[in-house]
C-alpha cells in the first residue's frame, strides 16, 4: 500500500475525500446534493487561485511570501465593507481590488 501511495501521490487526496464523502453521506444524506459541492468547489476555488499564484512566483524564483497577507488583506477589506441596498452586486469585490493591488504594486516594485 505504501508504494502505491508514494509512486501515485495524488491518490493519498482522493482516498481521503472520498472516505470523508462517505462519513459525512452517512451521517447527514443532505452532504451528497449538489449545491453542497457547489459550495465546497467555490470555497476551495479561493485557495487554490492562492496555491497556483504562489507556486508560480516560487517557480520563478521571485519568492515572495506576502502573496498570503495580500489575500487576507483584500478578503477582510471585501467582507468589512458595508453591502449596499440599491447599489450594484459586485462593491465588496470592487473595494477590495485596490486593498490588494495597492500593496501587490509597491511590493513588486522593490
């Protein structure tokens, strides 16, 4: 088992979600919809543009450890921001671009 699991290292994940499916299927039947993996892949969708961003720049050889914080920063500014009633649906999201390319701008710049 373990020299499948080191020859195929993406298969330890899969084992792994798939197991949690199952347990998390048993206990609430309401797990296996699909607005639940909807949720799920939207959630992970957020890390995972970090975890290829970051990879790059590692990649490149630009390490560049704030990629983190700058992300942070952005989400708490887009989620601290009041909603609007009447304005338009995307405000968080445009108050928060300029939190985060503000400092991604001066920090790429040195």
């Amino acid at each position: 088992m373990q020299h499948v699991l080191h020859s195929h290292p993406a298969l330890s994940p899969l084992l792994v979600l798939v197991f949690a499916s199952v347990i998390f299927t048993a206990v609430n039947s309401r797990f296996a919809s699909a607005g639940t993996w909807s949720l799920i892949l939207q959630q992970a969708a957020i890390i995972a543009a970090l975890a290829i961003g970051q990879t790059l720049i590692i990649l490149t050889a630009g390490i560049d450890l704030s990629v983190g914080t700058i992300m942070v920063l952005s989400m708490m500014v887009g989620a601290s921001s009041p909603p609007r009633r009447a304005g338009p649906a995307g405000w968080p999201s445009c108050s928060a671009w300029p939190s985060g390319q503000r400092p991604a701008c001066s920090t790429a710049c040195w």
